[in-house]
C-alpha cells in the first residue's frame, strides 16, 4: 500500500479557495435527522475520504451536493463561491460527478450512448447523434486516465470493473472538477482497486477534487490525503490521513473499541458428519454461458466453510445449485449423504437445506404478504400450520408471535406487510424462518450487507450460534473481512472456480486477494 | 407542488369509499357528456335507475344480466389475484355456452335432475379447457396470457358462428325448411331449463346461486388453503414463489383453469337459466366477458363485493340496453363502465398513497435500482 | 400478371396491414417510453368515428377534408390516451387495467359507439374516401405496380413514418432518450431527462397513430362507420409490438404478414376456393399466439427484449 502525499504537495492546492465548502447543513426526513449542522470542506486536487457506517449520512450529504436533495438548512460553496442545485443538472452543469454505487447505466445501451446521454454542451446540443466524434472524445479520455475501454460495447457485455470505468468516464466526460464516489471498491477485487486508485491519483493531479465515500477502513488509510467521519449525522472530526491510523478511525466511525475478529466458539473440530459435499459440479448462468466449472467443495456439520470472492464469479449460481433453484449440468450435490436431483427448491427445502438469499426483498420474502405469512413462507405445506390442504390462521400467528419475540423482529404486528420493515428486521425474519426449520444446511448469501453495525453483529452471533448447535453453514459474502470473522475454513471462488481452500488461522489477506484475482 | 407518499397503512375507510366515490364521479362525468350531446342528464339516470332496480319487474330483469356478470367477475377475479391476467373470460364464456348447450341437446329426453348438474359440468369443463391453454403457454412457454387469451375470444366467436351459421353442425336446427334457410340453433327441451328461487318477489335464477357459492368457495381457497396460499405468494413476487418451493408452473394453468370454469358456468347459465340456445349473435353482442373484468376491478378482485358490483352493473346494463332506442343513446353503457373503472383507478390511488401539497420543490432521491453490477 | 394469387394477396396484405401498422408504430412509440397501452383498439375506433364525422361534416376540396379528417381522428384519439396517461403515469394506476378500461370506453358499445350513433353516422354513404393513386400512370407495371405504385395516401404515410420512426429512434438525441427512459428511467432521470414528459408525449403519439390507423378503416377500407369496425385490428397490433421487437422495420414486415391472413379468406373464396370463412378469420388470431410463442422462448429473450421498464410505473421517492 503506497503512502499518499501529505498536504502541501503533489496536487493538493492549500493556498486556493477550497473546491467543496458546506457550511452547516442539515437534512431531515420524516423520522430521521440525516444531516445535523455538517461542516465539511475540501481542497482542490485533495482525495478526501467521507467515512461512515450506513446511516451515518455520508449518501445524504453527498446527495446534496449532487443536486438530488436540497438541503433544510445550510450553505454550499464551490471554490469559494455560493451555489445552490434545484435539480441535478445543474450539479452537473456545476461541474459536480457522481459514480454511483449501483450503476446508473442502461444495460443494453452501447458506452458510447450512455455516455453521451443527457448532455448538453455548446458542441453536443444538436438533434442528431454524432457517433465519430463521441468516439474520438472517449479514446482522448481513454489515453489520458489510462483507463481503456471499447465505445460500441455494450454494457452487459463488460465485467464490472470496466462498467465502473464507465461511470467514472461519463463523469469526466462532462467536464467534471469534482468527483464523488460512492463506495467504489464494493465490486472490486484488490488488484482492480489498486488501479482505481492510481487512475483517481491521476485525476486528482489535475487539480481535480475527489471526495471518496466508503466504510472500508483499510482504502481509507491507502488512498486518502484526508478523511472526514461522521456518525448519526453529524461530523465526529477531520484528521489527515497521514496521522491516523485504522483503529483510531474505527473508533470515530462508531464510537467505541471495535475488535477486528470475532473468535469462533464452539465444539473442536473431531469427526463430522458431511452436511454438504459437491462433486464436480458445473452449472450454466442467466445468459446460458456456464457459469460454475467443476466445484468441489464439502461443508461439515457444525462448521461454517466462507466462499470469499468478488460478485459476479458465480456465487449466485452456486448457492441456487445448492439449493435447487438453478438445475446443474454436471457434478453431483450431495446433502448429509443423500444425492439430491437438483433444479427443485421444494427437495431442497424438504432435504433441509435452507437458503438465506442476498436479494432479501425481491426473493427472500412475498412483500406485501403480512410478517406472518412470510414467516411460514416453507412451512405451511405441513402440520402444525395447515393439515389436508387448510390452513390454520391461529397457528400462523401463534407462530408468528413467538418468532417475533425470539428474534427480536421488529414490527408492530405480525399482519404487517413484510415490505414496511427495515432491512434488518427483513434479514431476521429470513434467518428466524430458516433457522426455524432445523436445517441441516444453511446456504447465507451476503448475510449483513447493507446492515448497520448492530445489527450486523446480531446476524453474525446468530450464525455462530446455529454453526455450535451443529448445523453446517456455507457462508457467501463478498465482505472479506466478516469471511475472516466467522468461517473456519475459506475457499476462494474466481471466475466459476475454487481457487483454492484454507484454513482460517493459515489465510492471509493478501494471497486471498490474489486467488480473488485469479493471479494464484 | 404535489408530493405522493406511500401510506403505511391501507386506508381503512377508503377501501369502501373509493368505489362508492367511483360510482359517484363517473354518473357526474357520464352527466356533463349526456348534457353535451342533448340529453338530460338526470332525466337519463331516473329512468336507468328505474328500469334498472325500482321499476315492477325490474330486479329480476336485473338479476338477469346480473347473473353472468357475477360469474365472469368471479372468473377475472380468481384470475387477477395471481396477477395472471384472464382476459379471455368471453371466449371462455362461450366455449361454456358451446358445451352446455350440447350436452343439453343430447340429453334432451333426461330428467332436469341429470341435465342440469350435466350442464354445469359440460360449462366447466370447456370453459377450463379453453382457458388452459393461455395458461399452459404462460407457464411452459412464458408467453403472455393477456394476448393469447385475448386472441382466443375472436378464435372463439367464430366457432359459435361457425356452428350455426356456416356448417351443418350438431347444434344447428335443421329441421324445418326455415331453419335452413335462416340458421338458427336447436332449442333445448323445457327439461333442461334451469330453476329460479322467488325471494320477496324476485326471481333468483340458478346460475346467480350458483354464483353466490362459487364466490364463497374461492373467498375460501384464496384465504384458508395451502393452494391459495401458493396463488398470493406467486401474484405477489414469483422469485419468492420460486424461491420457497411453489409448483408455480401447475399453479398458472390450475388458476387459469378455474377462472375460465367460473365463465364456462356463466355460459351454461346463459343457456340454461335465459337463452335456451346457442345464440351467437347474442352472446357477442352483451360481451359479458369484458364487462367481467371491469365487475372485478371495481370490487378490488374481493368475490363478496363482485356480487354486489355484479347486481349494481347488471341494474345499469339492463336498464342501458333495454332502454336503447331512437331516444335512448347506444354506447352508454361501455362509455358508462369505463367512466366508473377510470374513477376506481384514480381512486385506488388514494387508498394506496396520501397526496401532501408542499410549497418547496423538492427534487428526488434514489430512484429504484434496476441495474446492479453483476 | 397482375392478377395471379400472390400479387392479388400482396397488394390486399398492404391495405388490410396499414391500419395495423400505423397503430403498431404508435403502441411501439407507446412501449418504448415504457408504458404498455392495451387501450389501442378503443383509440382506433375513436378515430374511426371521429374521422367519418369530419368528412361528413366538413366542406371543401375532398383532399382538404381528408387532410383534415385525419387530423381529427388523430387529436381525438390522442386526448383520449390522455386518459390513460394519466391514469398511468401521474397516478400510478395499473397500466393493464387502465388500458382495458380505456378499450372498454372508447370502444365499441362504449364512447365511439355512442359518438357514431347521436351522429346517426351509421349506415351513411362516405362523402369523400382515400382512393388508391396511381403513381405516375405505373400501376400496371408487372408485380411492383399494384403492390407499391397503387396505394392510397394513407399507406404511402405508413411507409415514411417508418422511417422516420427509425432515424428518430436510432440517429437522435431524442431517439436515444426515449429509448433510454423505457430501458432505465432512474438512469435517463439522473441524466437529466424529463420521465414524464417523454412518457406522456410518446403515449398520445401512439394514440394519435392509433387513431389514424382507425381512420383508415372508416376512410379507406369499408368506407363508413359500422359499431365496432375495426373488429379487434387494435389488439393485433399489440401483438405486432411484441412480434416486431419494437423495432419499425420489423413492424412493418409484421403488419403485411398479418394483413395477408386477413384478406386471404376473401380472395380464397372469390377463387371458389370452399373452406368456411371463419377458418380464414381466425387465422389472423391463431397466428399471433404462434408468433408470440415462438417470441418468448428463451433465445429471443435474451437477444432482444422489451424495453426493461415496461409496464412499470417510474416512482420518484424520497428516502
């Protein structure tokens, strides 16, 4: 990890106006204070880091400052002169870029017309489309942040470091002089965050100003010449990079001594039973393209086995194989010694697979069914809850109630719409229900992302929890770090295959970076 | 500057308001077209309602076109809960009144107490058959069921004119030399025509009964049992369907088999309790299948409610067509049904959402994700 | 020449597919902005009536009431998509339904019925009609003459509005906003580019093409008004939409395809070909299933799909 220049040198000009000034804001929605009274300034040709836990207001302030919100109260000047942003557009006009955290590109759209899309400029205000000339401005871009990339691709033909390529160029396309990103890395293996980071110091030499939002401490400390915190909403300090260090920033982000790594708990390794073993497995993705080749992997009872990995490698495919959403092409999948057929979810679930997916809302629940009902989303085929093909409403919600309460599920009622509860409380309901059926194989996709810190930790005891009673977990994440916290065993997926498997104590950040990579 | 919130709870009281307000603003709308054109507007509306409900004879003519309504609402509502959209309940409809109207003719010497039950059956039986297939090429070939129903309405009225009108079929009387010439269908025998129960005055015809029971029966299956249940997950979100394990292949042909059962019923009724033949000209005529879905959106797919929105549509329709005439405008009905839908719809809006003014302009946030990485 | 089998049926399949293409390409425009309208046949059959109307309401030159007429079928077909645009796109109503509902009320039985007969426009002989042109004295020139250089104005329209519709969706600026506002409206919105607008201004164009194409039946085909003229034209061209892959080229080859079928039970039967007259009109229908199925398999999903946002209302929510 390179050092970033201090202050005073490289790019950073100390002695202009500041690029960003925000001069008490504050933002208030129906319930919540997002933004309490923020100061936040940031030099020209700085990269300065926002850091915060969800909810800490980072996305608030930088939608403000974007245009996507107007601010309840507060100033904003850009190098030193007030502005104000009715609209996005005029951010933009402003010279302000957004690279979003998801996206904004329509999939089927070649680069070049997403690029172009929406722009006006004295040169771009015409009715026709100039393909050639677009092109030739891309490849100048290109050249100069070395960032290569084909204009007539179209989007979903690129991986997702090229679509974030992408991005960034739309927004250096319109000139922009300020630059936010929106937790860039979240989709990066090490090595291609490496290089967005070299192309961001590149950018920023120009006198360009950066402001880079993410929870990932360790980018952080490697990229940033500053780093402002806040917490609920407010700002807890500005330090320089250079004169901190990761542990102090933990503490600013949530207010106490954070440890790093959860030891495992539970009964020591002796002999178990194979909850899940896969066979030379292989499997074909959404577009019929194969997406797994050739898996073997075995998960024993009582033991939580991480498959580490950037998104995109075939997790997904992996954990529908495995629970019988997705048919396999080759390879058998083996659950506590009996082959299951595969391409089923009902033998899946009756073999006691349960399944934690990461798409929470869109398939993890029926959202406009009550809490209740999602609660017996598997079990209401058998008795107690229905018998001869009836249903037993008292049973439901008795069962509701009592889950509730055991999990801490937050919601007024159990004939809530699932849909109303917050993110966290969707996650409990899922782990209630499935933990509920005395699984022998849990299969948790993403299990904490995009939860906050408390409940994040609630999520991983549980885990841990179900993992001591002796029920084999496969645990998919694209969070190294909670992969490091929780599995005793640690395989590496790239590019549809297992890299390779490691014990905990013998993995080391670095060598699971480059086996994310495929370099190992 | 009007600012749409989502509610966090339904609005309890608009789930009745919203349909009586509907009914409200689209006689008021339904007014100032009457008034534009030269007709007087609550003149216009004294005599429907009269003919309609208060006239002597009048609820038991209602009950008449009632009948049908009740069943291809029923028909679109069993459907529209799964968010499968049976828009070919009319074809359906007459693929039941096709069938019935055979069997009865081939049963013609039987007993009432053999005919009848055998009417019914024939009318579900074709009207699920001809409703499968739209279901099975949604769910084996996931083609959508809106067109391939739809397609099946026109494909179907042709095969009733083609029965009696081009062909020399089972169902065509070809007995005298008139027949011949002027087609129409056999008649059935009095034996297969369907009872009625006078109730206060009002004759009650077997089809609306029948009607009243099937209502029950799917406010039954879609509330209390396991394959309901199944349905409302697969309408809410299929992944999720998919996800806990749910048959959601068999589900769409199965649901799409019963509502076009519920119109096969509407159409054996309509030769059973009204016709006594195969009508062709008829049947296309009243488009009781169209008019099903608007009963069923009015009554927010609820079966209770169709039948109450079934009697109030059926007074309106009756009373729309037998008024029609030099003096009574045709295409009130249909200009009527859609004045009211387009309320309901407006309408249900507010159930759903409160509308807030706010004096600053207060640009969007994120919009929904469509498109992640990977 | 001329009148062998296939040429007959060739120039038939381009009157009775004129219609059908003018309310394809407009459902297409509809479609792309993203939101469905299943209300096509009912702004048809208001165009049908309100076109009649006008030419037998107006006087002048029969060129100028022609003009005219078909300017008045496409505002009236227009205002009443409004409805559904409404409905639609400002409140968020099931786009499904609200098309069913507008079918039901401009259809027939409902408003355009209603129109036609306090008109008493049933039964009236047309005062003026769209007469097929000979180009340039051509139309017996072998095969090319009736097929291309005997069609009427209305056809020759379809023909250029393709084009347009092509180099307006594929070369400008516009073109590709639209395109992007059915494909990811919260991409186009974040770009600037007005959702709403694009969505209402691109639902009553299909309206107002709808409304030409139902002019042309009242116009040119029968020509008069009869309840119900267009007999279901307008959810054929649904089914166009989708068989086209919203593409106007593709629209076009549809639309003939289909209006061969449809004008093949009448010229069968003046060969004395003997198959009862429905098996001819029922092909129109039976074959857009087929066409649809074969659509929706899995390959001509994946190649090309419907505009991603379809039939989804564009929801702008503070967090």
């Amino acid at each position: 990890m390179k050092t970033p220049p201090p202050l005073g040198e490289g790019g950073v000009e100390a002695d202009k106006p500041p690029a960003v000034t925000m001069r008490g804001i504050t933002k208030r929605f129906p319930g919540v204070l997002a933004n309490d009274g923020i100061d936040f300034e940031v030099l020209r040709g700085e990269i300065h880091a926002l850091l915060g836990e969800n909810g800490a207001g980072k996305s608030t302030l930088s939608n403000i400052l974007t245009g996507l919100y107007r601010p309840d109260e507060g100033e904003i000047l850009l190098h030193g002169k007030p502005v104000s942003f009715p609209a996005p557009r005029d951010a933009i006009e402003a010279g302000v870029g957004m690279v979003h955290q998801h996206f904004r590109l329509a999939a089927s759209f070649t680069v070049a017309e997403n690029l172009v899309l929406g722009h006006r400029d004295a040169a771009d205000r015409g009715l026709l489309l100039e393909p050639r000339v677009v092109e030739g401005r891309i490849a100048d871009l290109s050249r100069r942040y070395r960032m290569p990339v084909n204009p007539r691709a179209r989007i979903w033909q690129l991986s997702v470091g090229e679509q974030q390529r992408v991005e960034i160029l739309k927004v250096l396309y319109r000139g922009a002089r300020i630059l936010i990103l929106d937790e860039p890395t979240s989709q990066l293996t090490p090595q291609e965050a490496e290089q967005l980071f070299q192309t961001l110091r590149l950018i920023a030499a120009e006198q360009r100003t950066i402001i880079f939002i993410s929870h990932k401490l360790e980018e952080v400390m490697a990229v940033s010449n500053r780093v402002t915190v806040l917490r609920r909403g407010k700002v807890i300090g500005t330090v320089m990079t250079g004169n901190t260090n990761t542990r102090e920033l933990a503490r600013m982000m949530v207010g106490r001594e954070v440890v790093f790594t959860k030891k495992k708990e539970g009964p020591a390794q002796a002999e178990r039973q194979v909850a899940l073993e896969l066979r030379r497995v292989s499997a074909n993705g959404e577009l019929g393209t194969p997406a797994l080749h050739d898996i073997n992997l075995q998960v024993h009872a009582g033991e939580i086995v991480g498959v580490a990995g950037v998104a995109g490698n075939g997790q997904r495919e992996l954990a529908e194989v495995i629970t019988g959403l997705r048919r396999r092409t080759a390879g058998s999948v083996i659950v506590t010694g009996r082959q299951i057929r595969g391409g089923d979810p009902l033998e899946a679930i009756r073999r006691g697979v349960a399944y934690i997916p990461d798409d929470r809302l869109g398939t993890g629940v029926a959202p406009s069914l009550s809490v209740a009902e999602n609660l017996v989303l598997k079990a209401f085929r058998r008795p107690p809850i229905s018998t001869q093909g009836l249903l037993h409403p008292g049973r439901i919600r008795t069962n509701a109630v009592d889950l509730m309460q055991r999990f801490s599920i937050g919601a007024s009622s159990p004939q809530v719409p699932a849909r109303q509860l917050s993110g966290g409380n969707i996650q409990k309901v899922l782990l209630a229900r499935e933990l509920s059926s005395r699984p022998l194989l849990l299969v948790a996709s993403s299990p904490t992302s995009g939860l906050d810190v408390g409940a994040t930790d609630i999520v991983r005891g549980l885990l841990l929890e179900t993992a001591g009673r002796g029920v084999g977990i496969l645990l998919i994440s694209e969070d190294l770090d909670e992969i490091l916290a929780l599995a005793d065993r640690i395989a590496v997926l790239y590019d549809g295959r297992i890299r390779g498997v490691v014990e905990r104590q013998d993995a080391h950040v670095e060598e699971l970076g480059l086996m994310m990579a495929g370099a190992a | 500057m009007i600012r749409i919130e989502r509610r966090l709870t339904e609005a309890r009281w608009l789930v009745v308001a919203v349909p009586a307000g509907s009914l409200l603003a689209a006689a008021f709308l339904s007014g100032i077209i009457l008034a534009l054109t030269g007709h007087d507007p609550i003149g216009t509306w004294a005599r429907l309602l009269d003919r309609g409900f208060l006239a002597e004879g009048a609820m038991s003519a209602t009950f008449v076109t009632a009948t049908p309504l009740l069943l291809t609402g029923l028909a679109a509502a069993a459907a529209f809960r799964m968010q499968t959209w049976n828009i070919g309940a009319e074809g359906q409809l007459y693929l039941g009144a096709v069938g019935a109207s055979g069997i009865g003719i081939a049963l013609h010497d039987q007993s009432p107490v053999l005919i009848i039950p055998a009417m019914v059956i024939a009318g579900i039986v074709t009207g699920a058959a001809w409703a499968a297939i739209p279901g099975v090429l949604r769910a084996y070939t996931r083609t959508n069921e809106i067109i391939t129903s739809l397609m099946l309405n026109y494909v179907a009225g042709l095969l009733m004119t083609y029965l009696i009108f081009d062909s020399h079929s089972y169902w065509r009387d070809l007995s005298t030399f008139t027949a011949r010439v002027f087609p129409q269908g056999k008649y059935l025998s009095d034996s297969a025509s369907w009872p009625s129960l006078g109730l206060a005055g009002i004759a009650i015809p077997f089809g609306f009964l029948l009607g009243m029971v099937a209502a029950a029966a799917l406010w039954l299956i879609y509330s209390r049992t396991r394959f309901g249940f199944e349905a409302r997950v697969i309408g809410d979100s299929r992944a999720a369907a998919h996800y806990a394990g749910i048959r959601t292949r068999r589900k769409i042909v199965a649901v799409m088999a019963l509502s076009g059962a519920l119109a096969g019923i509407g159409g054996a009724s309509e030769i059973g309790d009204f016709r006594h033949v195969l009508d062709p000209r008829g049947l296309q005529q009243a488009s009781f299948g169209y008019a099903g879905i608007v009963v069923a959106a009015l009554a927010r797919l609820n079966p209770f409610a169709v039948v109450i929105v079934a009697i109030l549509l059926g007074g309106l329709s009756n009373a729309g067509f037998s008024l029609q005439g030099a003096t009574f405008p045709a295409g009130l009905v249909g200009t009527l049904q859609g004045l009211i839908l387009f309320c309901a719809l407006a309408g249900e809006l507010l159930v759903h959402y409160r509308i807030r003014f706010v004096r600053r302009a207060a640009p969007l946030a994120r919009a929904p994700e469509k498109f992640g990485a990977a | 020449m001329n009148n062998t089998i296939l040429v007959v049926i060739a120039a038939s399949a381009i009157s009775y597919g004129t219609p059908l293409l003018f309310a394809a390409l407009g459902e297409l425009l509809a479609e792309r902005s993203g939101v469905l309208n299943l209300g096509v046949e009912g702004m048809m059959l208001m165009g049908a009536v309100s076109g009649f109307w006008a030419v037998q309401t107006i006087g002048g030159p029969g060129w100028v009431v022609l003009l005219v007429a078909v300017l008045v079928a496409a505002l009236v077909a227009a205002a009443t998509s409004l409805i559904h645009a409404v409905l639609t796109i400002s409140l968020r109503a099931s786009q499904i339904v609200s098309g069913l509902a507008l079918t039901i009320f401009a259809g027939a039985s409902g408003l355009s019925s209603y129109v036609g007969h306090v008109a008493s426009l049933g039964g009236q002989p047309a005062r003026h009609e769209f007469a097929a042109i000979d180009v340039l004295g051509l139309k017996d020139l072998p095969i090319i003459g009736p097929i291309l250089l005997h069609q009427n104005a209305l056809t020759y329209l379809s023909w250029a509005l393709v084009a347009v519709a092509l180099f307006y969706l594929y070369r400008t600026r516009p073109g590709l906003h639209l395109r992007a506002v059915g494909e990811s409206p919260a991409t186009a919105d974040a770009m600037g580019v007005n959702v709403t607008v694009y969505r209402y201004v691109h639902v009553m164009l299909g309206g107002a093409l709808a409304g030409i194409g139902g002019a042309f039946f009242s116009l040119a085909i029968t020509p008069g008004w009869l309840d119900g003229m267009t007999s279901g034209a307008g959810w054929i061209a649904i089914a166009l939409v989708i068989f086209a892959f919203w593409r106007p080229e593709l629209a076009l080859v549809g639309a003939y395809l289909f209006g061969a079928f449809s004008s093949l039970g009448f010229t069968l039967q003046t060969r004395q070909v003997h198959l009862p007259p429905e098996v001819f009109s029922s092909l129109p229908y039976l074959m857009t299933i087929v066409v649809l199925v074969l659509v929706s398999t899995g390959w001509a999903r994946q190649r090309l799909g419907a505009p991603a946002s379809l039939g989804v209302p564009y929801v702008r929510e503070e967090r």
